[in-house]
C-alpha cells in the first residue's frame, strides 16, 4: 500500500489570512455584491480569486440565506421557471450595513496603526528593558 506524502505545512500568514476572511466572511460578501449582482457559486469564485482563501459552500450558503432573511440582500431566480440559480443584489439596507460596517472597520483599523503610541504593556516592558542595562 503506497503513502500519500504529507504536504508541508502552510506558512502561518496564510492560516492568519483564511481564519480573517472566514470570520468577516458577510462582510466580505456584502462588498462584493456592492459592484454586482452576483450567484452563490460566482461568490466563491472571487472571494477566492480576491483573497486567495476557499470558502465552501456549506460555510457560504447559510450566510447568505441569513444576509438574505435579514433583508441586507435579495434573492432572485435568474430562471424563475426552472429555478437554476439564484443571483443576490445588496438592498439598500445591505449598503446602509455595509456602509456601517466599514466605517467601523476603519476605526479599527486606524487603532491598530496609530503613529507614535504604545500600549502600556509595551512601554512598561520597554523602561524595564532600558532600566535593566
């Protein structure tokens, strides 16, 4: 019986990056439907051309069936009469969520970066360091 090698283990900034998306995955979601109109499937494929992560479609369907009884999107049967798939637009309450949620994000965002700060854990090991010389 022959083994199938072991891949090696992926580099730690790129479980850091999949773990990233896959928790704001909705949000990721909503900015993409911002520019299109778009199906669950197509969704898949640009999340992971965009940030080069897989979502299944069992982690994306249940988000988008949650996004869409929230009424942040709506779905529609390109073929109503054959229901092939199902193509999700933002509503106008999806972009005021969106909107929201990116202002927020930038805060955060902002508060990781700031210029010229320290957080006190930092600096007390920092004049521990500099005292113990």
């Amino acid at each position: 019986m022959a083994l199938v090698p072991e891949s090696p283990p992926r580099p730690q900034h790129e479980l850091f990056r999949e773990r990233f998306v896959h928790s704001f995955l909705d949000w990721v979601m909503l900015a993409i439907l911002v520019q299109r109109p778009t199906y669950g499937y197509e969704l898949i494929q640009i999340i992971g051309d965009e940030y080069n992560v897989y979502v299944s479609p069992g982690s994306l369907y249940p988000i988008l069936y949650d996004l869409e009884r929230s009424g942040l999107i709506a779905g529609t049967w390109d073929h109503p009469d054959r229901k092939t798939r199902k193509v999700y637009t933002l509503t106008p309450g999806g972009d005021r969520a969106l909107a929201d949620g990116l202002e927020t994000f930038a805060r955060v965002i902002h508060s990781l970066r700031r210029d010229g700060e320290t957080s006190p854990r930092r600096s007390d090991t920092t004049e521990r360091s500099a005292g113990e010389d």
